[in-house]
C-alpha cells in the first residue's frame, strides 16, 4: 500500500469564489518511508480578495512572501500536480491521507483536476476523522508539531499529520481499544437494529 500525504493552502473556505495558493504532497510507502514529494506556488489572481484571517495567517507564515516571487498560476500549478499524479500513479493506484483531506481534495476537483479518482484508489484517510474516533474510544493522544513544522504551510502541515498517523496507529493496535471498539459499534448496531 502506498500513501498520497496531501496539503493545499488556499485563499479562503470556498473554492468557488477562491484560489489554490499552495500545493504539497508526499508519496510513501506503507511504513510512511517517503519516495517522492510534489511542491508548487502560485501567484494570486489580482481579482480574488483574501478572506482577513488568511491574510493574517499566510503573512505571519510567508506563504504570501513566497505568493509574490512566484511565476506559476493556479492553473500552472494544477497542471504540474497533474503531471506529477500521472507519473506516480501505478495499478494499485494510493490512498490519500492528510488532515481534513477531503477538504483538500475537493478544491483540486473544483479548480481543474476534475479527474482526481482516475489517479487514487478510492480511499481515503482522514487523519482528523481518526483522531475524533479515537476520542469516542476514551482516547486523547496529544501530538505535539514537529520542530520547525511551519502552521498552514504544506510541509510543516504535512510532517504533523503523519507524526500523528504514526502515534494513532499505536493505540489502534491495542487490544484493549479494539475490544472496546467492538463492544461500541456492537451496541450501536443493537440499537440501530430495535
């Protein structure tokens, strides 16, 4: 199994109205050793206004810094990403993986990569959705950023995510919470089921 560890920085919430700033991807294998990463910048379009608190955010980071020196578009951007699917895109396909990735993945699709299903298995894992899972098990793993990790740029955003993938799976693999998994989704099937 293969993983896709997928980030976007944006402009705002909605990519309808919105711009892709920043993609970031790591392709690993399944013991999250990486084989090949993906980054891209794109100059933002004169016509769309950051919403306030992403231009706090993206200044106080320097991705707006980074925003200015580029020379791609989005649709650049968009079109290198896809090059890039393609190239690492074999039979078994990957998952993809990141925090909130849906998210993520639904702005590649609104803003050109109509195709993205064609690249990926139908997969996904979101490591914000574990992590609320786990909370329902009675389990609050805290996982600190990693040293340097850059808040809401791709890379930094990244190396957190698969620092916590890594530290969920440890208590995925206990005993004791696949029991008490088991007994939860056995109780709510009762339930559902009256």
């Amino acid at each position: 199994m293969r993983y896709l560890w997928l980030d976007l920085e944006t402009t705002g919430l909605n990519p309808k109205a919105g711009q892709i700033l920043e993609i970031g991807a790591v392709l690993t294998d399944g013991f999250f050793n990486e084989i090949e990463r993906f980054h891209a910048i794109a100059i933002k379009d004169s016509n769309i206004t950051l919403e306030p608190f992403v231009f706090q955010m993206h200044t106080d980071n320097g991705l707006l810094s980074a925003v200015e020196k580029s020379v791609y578009t989005e649709e650049d951007i968009i079109n290198m990403f896809r090059s890039f699917l393609k190239r690492i895109t074999v039979a078994e396909g990957f998952v993809t993986v990141g925090n909130s990735v849906n998210f993520d993945v639904n702005w590649l699709k609104e803003r050109g990569l109509r195709e993205w299903g064609s690249y990926t298995s139908h997969q996904v894992l979101d490591i914000t959705s574990v992590k609320l899972f786990l909370k329902e098990l009675g389990v609050s793993p805290t996982v600190d950023k990693p040293i340097g990790a850059v808040s809401h740029r791709v890379f930094g955003d990244l190396a957190w995510c698969q620092a916590q993938a890594e530290k969920y799976s440890t208590f995925v693999k206990k005993p004791s919470l696949l029991s008490n998994l088991v007994a939860k989704v056995s109780l709510s099937l009762r339930r559902l089921w009256r």
